[in-house]
C-alpha cells in the first residue's frame, strides 16, 4: 500500500475520492496513461472487467470504466492496483480510521509502489525513523480475517521486500505483502 489517500464508499461501491492527502508529486495522467499504467499492475483479464478510477479536474476520483467483476482499479499516487471488494472495504476502513472488515481481501501491485512507511499507515513521506519501505511487483492480502495467517510472516519495523512480510505490523491495519518477482 502507500500513502495516505482517501475515499468514500457506500457498502460495496465506490462512490467518490477525495483529493486532499493525494501526493503532490504525483501527476495527474489522463485515462489512456492510466489505463496503461495499470495493465502493467494487474492480468489483464482482471482490468479489463473492473471499474476503473481515475481523477478528474475537479480533484476527484471518477470511474472511467464501469466493471462488472467485483475489482476496482486505481493508481492513488504512484500504486497502481486492482483491489476486490473485501480490500475496497479495508481500504476504506484504513482510511476512515475505523475497524478492519471481518474479511479478506486481495489486491494486486504487480508493478510495485513507489514506498510506504512499514510502521506508520499514515505516513506522506520517508522520514528518518518511519521505515521506509519500497516494494517491487507484490500482491497483498488483507482484512482482519488473515490476523493468524499473517503471524507466521516476518514482522519487523524494518521489512525486507525481498520475500513476504507483514507491513504495518501491530496496527488494525497490518496485512500479507507478498513479492512476486
Ligand atoms: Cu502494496
């Protein structure tokens, strides 16, 4: 996962984004950038039957595709991801500071992120204590339900993204990073 970036949702679609906490640094792509940057995050099968959000002028996440196969697809700020519903929902979650779902959820990243803090969810950016941590191409497991899976894993402060870790170990909000390369 990365960054703090923000969404609402109703129980199982997305309805908007806000754009408040998106990182600066990232630019704006238009649908077709998005689209490509995407096909390198996920099977294409997956992508090409999800809906599919991108941010508009106004700051605001838009669905550019409407899908009929339960993913969601999106890049908040350079990690580009397909999510299921149950990881819409944790998602949400992580981002409302609420409870983590009850569920599992499965999100691909295949073409990596761009570096997340490994302690704090909340991070914006690498300081000298977060831990900072960059993924290559992962997919993620998350939601409460995995709690007992996740504790056969490595789950130090300082991950190596190497080989599968539990990143935001300790927090509502740790879940399953698993490289794939
Ligand atoms: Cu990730």
């Amino acid at each position: 996962m990365k960054r703090a970036w923000s969404l609402l949702l109703t129980t199982s679609s997305v309805v908007a984004f806000t754009s408040t906490t998106y990182p600066q640094q990232h630019a704006m792509v238009d649908d077709k950038q998005l689209m490509a940057i995407l096909r390198e995050a996920a099977p294409a099968h997956v992508l090409e039957h999800a809906t599919v959000m991108n941010m508009g002028a106004d700051g605001k996440m838009h669905a550019i595709q409407q899908g009929t196969n339960g993913w969601t697809c999106m890049d908040p700020g350079g990690a580009p991801m397909c999510a299921d519903v149950g990881a819409m929902e944790w998602v949400a979650a992580w981002q409302s500071k609420g409870p983590a779902p009850q569920k599992l959820g499965f999100i691909y990243m295949l073409k990596g992120d761009n570096g997340a803090s490994n302690t704090d969810p909340y991070a914006t950016g690498e300081t000298p204590d977060n831990n900072w941590v960059k993924t290559g191409s992962h997919v993620m497991i998350v939601g409460a339900e995995a709690k007992s899976m996740m504790q056969a894993y490595p789950r130090e402060a300082k991950a190596d993204p190497s080989r599968p870790y539990v990143m935001w170990p300790g927090t509502p909000y740790e879940h399953l990073m698993l490289p794939t390369k």
